[in-house]
C-alpha cells in the first residue's frame, strides 16, 4: 500500500471512530470595511478571537424586512437586515446573553432567548436606504413591534441599540 492511500485508510477509520474531524469552516475575511465586530463566546472567527463582518457578509445571512412603527421613528418604517440568531449562528455563538455596543459605547443585555422567540433584526436599511451613523446605522437592534405588541415595554427599547458596531456574546 502506498503512503498516501495508507494515510487516506487511517483517516476513513479515524473518522468512522468518530476521532477525527474535518476542520470546521472559517468565516471569510471582510473584504469591505468592517461594520460588525462579534466576540466572546464564539467558536468561529476570521480575525484573531473575533468575528469581523462587512455589509457583504451580512447580507449573505438569512435576513427579514420588518414594517414596523417605533418610539423613535414617527409612523410605520421598513427595516431591514439579518435575522440576529443567524449572526449567533454564522459564529457558532455558545452564550446565553449578547451585549449589543454601540460606537458611542452605549451597550445593553439582549438575551439570546429574544432571539429565538422573535425575528429580531440588526438593522442595516431603513426605508430602502442604507443606515448611516446620522441616521441610526450602521446597526440598529430593531424588532418586530407591531407583531408583538408585548414588546412595547421600556425594557425592550432599552435593548434595541443604535449605531450598533459591536456585539459581545458571554
């Protein structure tokens, strides 16, 4: 038996063993400037011990458009951008809370469990039209207000999070 095909047999028995494994897949590098940075509790990363993320790379993610009315915005807006527990899960999150910091270094808890009870966004567009730091962005934690009238509460608000560039899972 040649080296290769000795090495490729002990590799299919390790695996079937279950004692070996193919490296998981890395997240891309950004190629664009970096809007969102995930660090903590995360087992995939493309930068160091976090996970750096571009507009390119999150609109990869599986996104919603939500129309909505908030505290902040006179009427029903449209909102639109990737679903959070996808973030979560483009980095293998393993936390139980998401720290959402703004550029300012406002932060604010967010329990992963909003995530998964509710199509919570990380807000990119408002109405069509990209969010720049004037107008909220680049990142603005929205959810879904007028399908849940629940989270009208001070609580919630307190936890959707503008000018978002940073999210620290624990």
């Amino acid at each position: 038996m040649t080296r290769s095909r000795s090495t490729a047999a002990l590799i299919g028995i390790l695996a079937l063993l279950g004692l070996w494994s193919a490296p998981a897949s890395a997240l891309e590098a950004p190629e664009g400037r970096a809007i969102l940075t995930v660090s903590g509790d995360i087992g995939t990363t493309n930068q160091g011990d976090q996970a750096v993320f571009d507009a390119a790379m999150l609109a990869e993610l599986e996104g919603r458009t939500l129309e909505t009315e908030t505290p902040w915005h006179e009427g029903v807006r449209t909102f639109s951008g990737p679903l959070a527990r996808a973030v979560l899960e483009a980095v293998d999150a393993g936390g139980e809370q998401v720290t959402a910091i703004a550029l300012n270094d406002y932060s604010a808890e967010i329990p992963v469990s909003n995530f998964r009870d509710y199509d919570v966004i990380l807000a990119t567009h408002k109405d069509g039209e990209r969010m720049s730091v004037r107008e909220r962005g680049p990142i603005f934690v929205i959810y879904p207000f007028d399908r849940h009238p629940e989270l009208h509460r001070e609580t919630i608000y307190g936890r959707s999070v503008w000018q978002v560039n940073r999210l620290r899972v624990e």
